[in-house]
C-alpha cells in the first residue's frame, strides 16, 4: 500500500509540473532589448553618480 500511495504522489507531482499554477506572461519583459539596456546603464550611472559624491563628502572630512 506503501508503493502506491507513493506512486500516486508522484503522478500527481508530475501533473502538476506539466499544468503549473504560474503565468509565465507576467514574467515575460514588456520593454524591448535595447529600452532594458538603456534604463540598465541609466542605474549604473546613478549608482556612479551617488558614488562619487559620496567619496567626495568622505574625502572632505
């Protein structure tokens, strides 16, 4: 009986791998390549930005 309720468990685990409870348009990007690139190097340059007047403000100390 063992046997089968673990064989029964699996079949439904693999049922519910094929028929997952997930939308995969949700994770799907909106933007296209070259707009994600564009707002990537954007942040970096913030982040940059930030860095620098931080280490200055330290600097000036």
């Amino acid at each position: 009986m063992k046997s089968l309720t673990k064989n029964l468990i699996t079949g439904v685990g693999s049922l519910l791998s094929i028929f997952p409870n997930t939308n995969y348009a949700q994770l799907v990007p909106k933007q296209t390549a070259a707009e994600r690139m564009r707002s990537h190097w954007e942040n970096t340059g913030s982040y940059i930005s930030k860095s620098i007047e931080q280490f200055g403000n330290e600097q000036s100390k």
